[in-house]
C-alpha cells in the first residue's frame, strides 16, 4: 500500500511540471483596420487645376483579419494613401 501512495505522489508531482510562459511578441491584429498593400497612381491633364493636372488612382487594401481584399479608387493628391496606411 505504501508503495502505491509514494508511486501516485511521484506520478502527480512529474505530471505538473512549470511550463514557461513566453509573451507575444507578435503585435495584435486590428480587425477594424483595412491595411493599403498596393497604391497605383497616375496624373490626367485638367486645365481647371492650377498645376495642369490631376492625380488619380486606385489602392488595394487588406483585412488582417479576414484577407478580405478590396479595390478603392482616389482623386487628388491630397486622398492619395501610401502602403502600409490603415483605411
């Protein structure tokens, strides 16, 4: 009987061994954020702008979440959006 009791405690403590735990180190994915993978722009000429033209393109982005992609269209310098941007 005694060696039975020693066995199951000797059992039970090699059965619990301390796991270390490692922090993420991984940043945590923003589901709300469509993350711009890909911009193409280019310039149309328009005589009702001051500088002659005006740029237009289209951007891709991304859902990290879901690998939703889509296909966005932009006017004007000023909307143009760079990779790695969150839309």
């Amino acid at each position: 009987m005694k060696r039975i009791i020693v066995s199951i405690s000797i059992i039970a403590m090699t059965a619990c061994n301390k796991q270390d735990i490692q922090p993420n180190s991984e940043p945590a994915e923003d589901c709300n954020c469509d993350r711009v993978v890909e911009v193409q722009s280019f310039n149309v000429v328009d005589s009702n702008s001051p500088n002659g033209y005006v740029t237009q393109g289209n951007y891709t982005t991304v859902n990290d979440c879901t690998n939703f992609q889509q296909v966005w269209y932009f006017t004007g310098a000023s909307n143009q959006p760079t990779e790695g941007d969150c839309k």
